[in-house]
C-alpha cells in the first residue's frame, strides 16, 4: 500500500480534491437551487432530484468543460509554440525527446508502439484526442444543462420555453462558456510567463533554481 501511495502520491491527491470540492459543489448548490425555487413560489426538491436539474449539470459541465479545452489546446500548442525562458516550452534549438520517432523495440515500450499501423499513428495523437473529446462531451452536457436550466427558470415564470436552435446563440449559454474559459487562459498564461522568472524548489513545474531566466524547458 504504501508503495502504491508513493507511486501515485500526486493522482492520489488531486482525485480526493476533487471529491472534496465536488461534494461541497453539491451541497452549497443544492441549497442555492431550493432558495431559487422557494423565492419563486416552488416547492424545495430533494437532493436526488437534484442531480437531474439543469442547475447541477450546467454548473458542472460548465467548469469541466473549460479544464479540458484549456490542457488539450496546451499540450497541442507547446508542439508549434515556444516561449524562450518558460519550463512550459519546448527548447526548439536543440533536439527534444519528445519529438523523435518512436521505436517498438525500447524496452517496455506501451503495446500500440509495439503493434505499429493505424494503432500507433492514432496512439501519437492520443492524448490529445482525449483531452478535446472530453471537452467536446463536456461542452455538450454544459449546452444541455444550461438549455434544461433556462427552460426550468421560464417555466416558473410561465413564461415560453426556449428550443435548442434558439438557446444555441443565447448570450447566457455563451457568457457561462467565456468567463471560464478566459479565466483558464489567463492561468496557463500566468504559468508560461511567471515560470521563466520564477522558481519553485522541488516541483516538476519550475526549471532549477540556479538556472538563468532564458533557459528554456525544465
């Protein structure tokens, strides 16, 4: 166990973060909702019904959505993209790992390297793909949240409910999608720029502390 722990310390923690925050994301949001509810003349619903609200899905896709778009456009733009000084960069003057060819015969190279073809030529790109496919799904359960959500607030109200071709170029569907995620460009900007003078000992993160501001790389 304790092995297990030291190997996967940092998923370890991060994952419990997240059910930490998510958990208090569902408490405090539950009750906001029946305090929505209850000032527009409903009755509260129970915590249950809750998680099939479109106030539940919209708040979370929403912020789920913005995550995975912010890390796949990273890892896609570090491949063309440098910023001489930053340990987020690539150093295009000299050869990097991460560039050269793979070989199925590297000692415990993964299986797709090993099986080569179409496999490999997908495995290449596969992170990538993973990291924009989640965001496409988030992006579409934000868009279905969001639309139930609406449609739940007019209906109170009594008034008309909107249809998907209609609630797509909405100003509240697209104002949620943009204040995150210029709040998450705004991060990775902060990281880029902050990490080719800054220094943090220890983390993967941060080039050494000795190494001069135009160094660029970890």
């Amino acid at each position: 166990m304790k092995t297990f722990i030291r190997n996967n310390g940092l998923s370890i923690c991060f994952f419990a973060l997240f059910v930490a925050t998510f958990v208090g994301q569902i408490i405090f949001g539950f009750k906001e909702h029946n305090k929505e509810l209850i000032e527009n003349g409903a009755s509260s619903i129970t915590l249950i019904t809750y998680f099939s609200t479109g106030h539940f899905i919209e708040s979370t896709f929403e912020n789920w959505e913005s995550e995975f778009l912010q890390m796949g456009l990273l890892v896609v733009l570090t491949i063309f993209l440098q910023q001489k000084g930053s340990s987020e960069s690539k150093d295009f003057d000299k050869e990097e790992e991460v560039d050269r060819e793979p070989s199925s015969s590297k000692k415990n190279a993964p299986w797709p390297v090993k099986k080569g073809g179409w496999i490999l030529a997908i495995y290449k790109h596969s992170l990538t793909i993973a990291l924009l496919l989640l965001f496409l799904l988030s992006f579409l359960a934000h868009f279905y949240g969001s639309l139930k959500d609406e449609n739940e607030q007019l209906s109170l109200k009594g008034m008309p409910l909107e249809k998907a071709s209609q609630y797509i170029a909405d100003s509240r569907f697209w104002f949620e999608s943009f204040q995150n995620w210029q709040s998450e460009f705004l991060s990775v900007f902060a990281i880029i720029v902050l990490s080719i003078f800054l220094r943090q000992i220890g983390s993967s993160q941060s080039k050494p502390v000795d190494a001069p501001h135009t160094k660029t790389g970890e």
